[in-house]
C-alpha cells in the first residue's frame, strides 16, 4: 500500500496530484483543498481549520484538526500528534493507516534558492508573503524523526527538489531515504514499480 503525502514546498509545483491520487492514498495540508480533494487533508492552524470545516469540506471528506468543530464532520487528530504540525501528522497518518510506503513531496524544509519562504501558498490568505523570511524547521524535524521511530516497519522516502534542504539528521535514519524529483516522476510514470 502506497501514499502520498504532499506537503507544501515549492518543489513539488510540477507534480500533478491527479496522476497520485489514482495510484494510492494521497494525504495533503492545509490550501491543499483548494484545488483538490486529497484522501485525506491534515490542518492544524487554527484559522485555516475552521475555514475548512466552515466551508462544509470536512463533511464531505477526511479531514483531521486538533480541535474539530462539533458536527461538522471533521476528525481529530491521534493523540501521539496532537501538538505536531501538519505535514508530520499527516506522514503518521498515513502509517497509521496501514501504509508500507510513504512518498513524502514538498517537505522542503528550507528557503527558497533566494533565500525566502519557502510554501506554493505564500502571499495567498492564511499564509506569509513570497518576500517574507523562511519558516523555522527545527520542530518539523524532530517530529518526523519521531514518526518515523514509531512506525518502524514503514519506508519513508522523501522526495527532494532544487528547494529541498538537505537536512543530516534525517539522513541516518533506518527506515527513511531520499530520491529526486526526477527518479519520483519516472517511478509514477511506471507505476508497477510502486
């Protein structure tokens, strides 16, 4: 079983979410819905997760927040992850789920090549402008280090572009690896070999 956790940095803004979404569970963050249904949509910001579910999106779909609004449908967040951002949720998620292999897309974690935030969202509601400072990380790591230990039989690999952030702490983890955008598309393009 293969998912697709696609967070929000600008390398993967030549990945088109149509092609993941026939070839296995896509579990998405935040703006994501407003150009695609994911499987499953992961918000933890407060302001941007009440608009979600007060656009009735959450009624329709899977959709996880820390403090769900009564009867609007949405579901809360597993208890390990409570206080962790959206991209690492959504990645325990998707192991939680059952899932062997978790494709992790947009999981940047740095600056943009100009040195700015880094987000296919930015100067757009609910999120810093294209010319702000990049967001810091170092929560983001340490949370999918911990997703990461606590599925040990699940293989994450993150999928790095020209703004991906080479980060070493990930990088002697067992059960992570990396790939390129490149070797990404040309495995989607055969997708027997997922």
């Amino acid at each position: 079983m293969t998912a697709f956790v696609l967070g929000n940095g600008v390398s993967r803004k030549h990945i088109d979410v149509d092609t993941l979404l026939k070839l296995g569970t896509v579990y998405g963050c935040n703006a994501l819905y407003r150009t695609h249904t994911p499987h499953v949509l992961v918000a933890t910001d407060k302001p941007i997760s009440m608009v979600i579910q007060e656009s009735g999106y959450s009624a329709k779909n899977k959709f996880y927040t820390r403090r769900p609004i009564d009867g609007l449908g949405a579901h809360r967040v597993p208890q390990p992850y409570f206080g962790f951002s959206s991209g690492p949720i959504a990645a325990g998620i998707a192991a939680i789920d059952g899932h062997r292999s978790v494709y992790m897309l947009g999981f940047d974690m740095g600056p943009t090549g100009n040195g700015l935030f880094n987000n296919i969202y930015a100067s757009t509601e609910f999120y810093k402008a294209v010319t702000a400072n990049p967001t810091f990380t170092g929560n983001w790591i340490k949370q999918i280090i911990a997703v990461t230990k606590d599925h040990p039989n699940c293989q994450f690999i993150r999928v790095c572009g020209d703004t991906t952030a080479t980060i070493l702490e990930l990088q002697h983890i067992p059960n992570m690896r990396s790939m390129t955008i490149a070797e990404f598309v040309a495995l989607i393009n055969n997708p027997q070999l997922l």
